[in-house]
C-alpha cells in the first residue's frame, strides 16, 4: 500500500466514522470520535463489540456510554482502572468469606453450648420424660446447626467462584498491560522488568545469560513505500518468526518502534548465536504479501546483535553492547548477526 493509498483509507474511515456519528449520536466530541473511529478501523473487536451490544438496545448512544466505551477500552488508565476494581472485589469477597467465618464460629460456639446444657440436664435422676425433653432439644439444635453449615457451604461454593472469576480477571488484566498490542510480544516494560531479575540471577547463580537485539532491516523505506498498516504485517510477521525460534522460558520483546529483543537465560553466547541465526534465516524465508491485494512485496531481512553476560554487568551494560554488536551488523551490511565476541564466523554472513 502506497503512502497516497494509506492516506486514502484514512479519510475513507474518518468519513465513516462521520457517518455514523451522525446517525448515532453523540456527535462533535473527541472521545465520541476516537470510539467510532476505532470501531470503523476494527483495531479493538472488543469494543466493537460492546458498541454493537448497545446499539442492538437502542438506535443512538449517549454521552454516557461513550464515556464507558472510551473508559473502558481506550483510555490509557483503563488497566489500573479494571485492577482497583477488580481489587475491590477480591476484598469485598475477603470480607463475606470473614462474615461467614464468623457465623461458622458463632453457630459452632452455640451448638456446644446446648450440649453442655443438655449434659447438665441429665445428671442426676432422669425420667422418661425429662429424657424425652432433651432428646428434643438437641435434634432440633442439631438441626439448627446442620441448616447453617448447608448455607454456608452454598455461600463459600458460591464466593469461590466469584474469586476464581476475579483471579482471571486481574490475570488477564497483568497480561494485557505486558504485552505490546500489535505483535503480542513482551512490551518495553515487561522487558526491562525480566532483564533486570535476569541479570540478578546469573549474579548470583553463575549461569550464563545472552540477550539479543533485532532490528528489521531498511524498516523506514518499506513504510514510506507501502504504508503505516503494510508496516504493521511487518512488524507481526518478525515478532511471529522471534516467537517460533526462542523457548518458552525466553522472553521475546518490543523494544520500541521496528526493534525487538530476546531474553535467553542459561544460554550461552555461541546458543545465542545460534537462536539469532535460526531467527534471521527464518525472517528471510517468508515473503511478505499485501493483504488487500495479493501483491508480493517482497522478502525481510533482519539485523542481530548478540552479548553474554560478564560479571559485574548491568542490564543497561548488557543492553548497550548487544546494541553495539547491532549497529555494527547494520554497519557491515545488514542480514547477518554478530556475537559480543569471536565465537563461530560462519554463522555472521550476508545470506
């Protein structure tokens, strides 16, 4: 997609967004338009989703449900937002379980107290009546006791669920605001978060630990060429070679615009050279083709750099020099990776 014909599906959208504003309503705020615009983009299904829902009760949307739409799946407060109330609802939860604790205790505590009534009552001479009494009274406070406990077990059944649903939740909510929403990588936070635990382990454990930087190649030209949105395939066609080469116990991430980066712990530099490589052929393998068309663009290819960890190293010093090694194999002329060291030249070549 040429830049002309990017800009041409961007009016195409502001159009219809205008559109349906229109018909719709509200109309005239930026929120209303950011929410409709995402809608006609289909960059958030989610929201798609719950705006549909609510057009299906009614044929205009108000202020106030603009306001929850853009709250809840655009703005950028939105994950502490679902966390404070998920959180509300995990305490609420902790104290019901409290309250029926307490009436487990208390129904417990009068339950005893009716025995030692009733062994009261039988000492000394008992007649068939007075035995009859007794009898009586303890079935029916048995029965008490065992009418409590069923409810509470309903309740705690019930409350279990209710956590467990909470627990999703706040799960999910972790995981979305870890991950870079375009490629579905580690974001930059996560990132540098997992480096530094990484970096603190081999520390203190004396494995080895490589860290790899990955730039995709003439990146700007291709999207100058082909537009934003062919850039964006790009971007998720290299975070979906990273994520076929690495382990699951690696943490592949967005560095930032057409960066990435792998974190390999208990790796050393000559297995990090070897993941790179397996990631660099594969990049090369795939031919990149425009979705609207069919048109072949092309194939990628990708730089890497690649540094081990050295006593006494930093995160940021880890990061600089596998950058460094990066640069120089965009210096050398890109395609190819390069170690933090002499390890195997064959594997750092231009393919």
């Amino acid at each position: 997609m040429s830049r002309t014909s990017d800009q041409e599906l961007s009016l195409r959208r502001a159009e219809d967004t205008l559109a349906l504003l229109k018909s719709h309503g509200p109309s005239g705020g930026p929120r209303s338009f950011e929410v409709w615009y995402t809608h006609v983009s289909g960059q958030n299904p989610a929201l798609s989703k719950a705006l549909n829902e609510m057009l299906a009760r009614g044929s205009e949307l108000t202020l106030a449900q603009i306001e929850q739409l853009w709250d809840q799946y655009i703005s950028p407060s939105r994950f502490a937002s679902h966390a404070e109330k998920t959180s509300l609802g995990v305490l609420n939860e902790i104290d019901s379980v409290m309250e029926m604790i307490d009436l487990a205790m208390g129904s417990t505590s009068q339950y005893s107290r009716s025995l030692e009534s009733l062994t009261s009552d039988l000492d000394g001479v008992v007649d068939r009546n007075r035995l009859r009494d007794v009898i009586t009274r303890l079935v029916r406070a048995t029965k008490e006791t065992v009418a409590t406990n069923q409810t509470l077990e309903a309740r705690l059944q019930e409350t279990r669920g209710e956590i467990q649903d909470l627990r999703e939740t706040l799960e999910s909510i972790r995981t979305e605001s870890l991950t870079d929403p375009l490629t579905t990588l580690a974001n930059r936070k996560h990132l540098d978060n997992m480096l530094l635990s990484a970096v603190d382990h081999a520390a203190l454990s004396g494995e080895p630990l490589t860290l790899m930087m990955i730039d995709v190649d003439h990146f700007k030209q291709f999207n100058d060429t082909w537009g934003h949105l062919t850039g964006d395939q790009v971007l998720r066609l290299v975070a979906m070679s990273i994520k076929g080469a690495v382990r699951p116990t690696d943490t592949a991430a967005r560095f930032g615009g057409e960066e990435f980066a792998v974190i390999l712990p208990a790796s050393s530099l000559k297995s990090g050279l070897l993941v790179a490589e397996r990631i660099r052929q594969t990049v090369m393998g795939r031919e990149l083709v425009k979705r609207s068309s069919g048109e072949a663009l092309g194939r990628l290819t990708v730089s890497i750099g690649i540094a081990s960890y050295t006593r006494g190293d930093t995160a940021a010093m880890l990061v600089e020099r596998a950058d460094k090694c990066l640069l120089e194999a965009k210096r050398s002329g890109r395609n190819r990776c390069i170690a933090d060291g002499e390890l195997n030249p064959e594997l750092s070549h231009v393919a």
